[in-house]
C-alpha cells in the first residue's frame, strides 16, 4: 500500500501556474509587437520601437507592476505572431491584429482598442476606384492579414501577391508588381502621408476591431480579466483617444 501511495503520487502533475501569476514572479511582462505596422509599432530613425501598441503595452505593464520599463518586446509579424503567443514566446501580443470570428475559435481578444477598415492603396496614376476595378487584376496583400480571404469572397477572378511585411508589399506597388495593395487603412495611411505617389481609395471593406490578443486557454482568463480593465479604464478617462491622438490615428 506505502508503495502504491509513492507511486501515485510520483504521477500526480502540479497545477499549472496561470500566465498572470507568470508575469508577477518574473516581474515583467512579455509582449508582441510589430515592426513594420507604423503607427502602431515600429521603428523610428534612430532605431527605436515606438508606436500606439509599444505605448499601449508599457501602460499594461505599469497598471500591472508599477513601471512601464518592466515589459520586454519580442518582433512578430502578421503571419509568425499567433505561433509565438501559442508557443508561449509571449504572454499577449499588441500588435495592430484584428478581431474575427475564426481567431475567436483559437484566441482570446480583450475589449477592442481601435476600429480599423480595409482599404485599397493604388499609385497615384491609377484608373481604379474601387474593389470592383481589380476583377483578372492582381493586388498585393500581407500574410498572415484577413485582406486574402476578404479579397476571394469578394472578387474571385483576383490575383493575389503575398509578402511578409508591410514595408516589402509597399515596395512591391511601388515597382509595379501588381495593381494594388489591401491592408487595414490605419497602416496604409502612413505610406500615403509620406509619399504622394500612391494613394486611397476612399471605400472600406470592412470593419477591424483592434485588440490586445492572449492564448484560449484558461491560465489566461485572469490576465485578460486584468487587461480588460485596463482597457476599460483606459475608454473611461479619456486616456485612449489622448494615445491615439497622439500617434494621429483615427477611425470610428
């Protein structure tokens, strides 16, 4: 009996520890960014990582342990970020990611920080004016984004040409790759404020609900209970539109 006692207690598995509980012991937390997604997490002149969602997570960090400093920032772009939350690289990822119903099935979202719409950027001398305008054309899109699948539904006779980072898929219109690219307007924007080659059209496509991303799993459920209010908060006192004035964002 003292034997099989040992033994089944030798099998019993500890609980595993909740990601909050993670973040308080290691006294920082871990956050996904993006690089190339200006202006919500990017990197200036001087090589510095700045953005809406750089600032967004040093306030989580500062609501959660008392300094902003005491968050660490790990690079992901749009098609590698769900693999780095899911394999625990990262406790949550701020980085410019929308809200679906698929993403619902595998993710966790926090209450949504900003409302983004797909948009069709063109050079400057082009004839088009709306989705329709592309039918046997080809348009640029980002991995990893939900413009592909939009773009199948609502054109199927479209060519699609996938790159991994805005700033490649930027360059690729630019040299006239293909005949336009589709990205979440708050992203093209600052491509078209800077260079007066390329431009909008003026339709969205859809709505994106931006939000603080954190894995579906239930050692997560008080992190994003935590973060939703810090969001809430954040909505409340005016804190949120004051940052994204501040980064000259606007949406509905």
């Amino acid at each position: 009996m003292l034997l099989c006692f040992i033994l089944c207690g030798c099998g019993k598995k500890e609980p595993k520890p909740d990601v909050l509980s993670n973040i308080y012991k290691r006294d920082k937390i871990i956050v996904g960014v993006r690089t190339d997604a200006a202006p919500f997490g990017y990197k200036d002149k001087k090589g510095n990582l700045v953005g809406f969602d750089i600032d967004l997570a040093k306030y989580i960090a500062k609501s959660l342990l008392g300094s902003e400093t005491k968050v660490e920032f790990v690079p992901v772009t749009a098609s590698n970020r769900i693999m780095k939350l899911a394999s625990g690289e990262v406790d949550m990822l701020a980085a410019a990611m929308s809200i679906t119903d698929n993403r619902r099935q595998i993710l966790n979202f926090s209450i949504p920080y900003y409302i983004a719409g797909q948009a069709i950027m063109v050079n400057s001398d082009s004839k088009a004016t709306s989705l329709s305008d592309f039918e046997n054309k080809k348009l640029i899109i980002v991995f990893g984004s939900t413009s592909e699948r939009n773009l199948r539904s609502n054109v199927p006779g479209i060519s699609v040409l996938g790159f991994r980072g805005y700033d490649e898929a930027y360059n690729a219109l630019k040299a006239r790759q293909a005949d336009g690219m589709i990205a979440d307007d708050s992203i093209l924007l600052r491509y078209t404020i800077n260079d007066k080659s390329v431009r909008l059209l003026k339709k969205r496509y859809s709505k994106e609900p931006y939000a603080v991303v954190l894995r579906k799993e239930a050692e997560s459920e008080r992190l994003l209970q935590q973060v939703d209010y810090i969001m809430n908060h954040l909505k409340k006192t005016g804190k949120l539109d004051k940052m994204l004035e501040q980064w000259q964002i606007t949406g509905e």
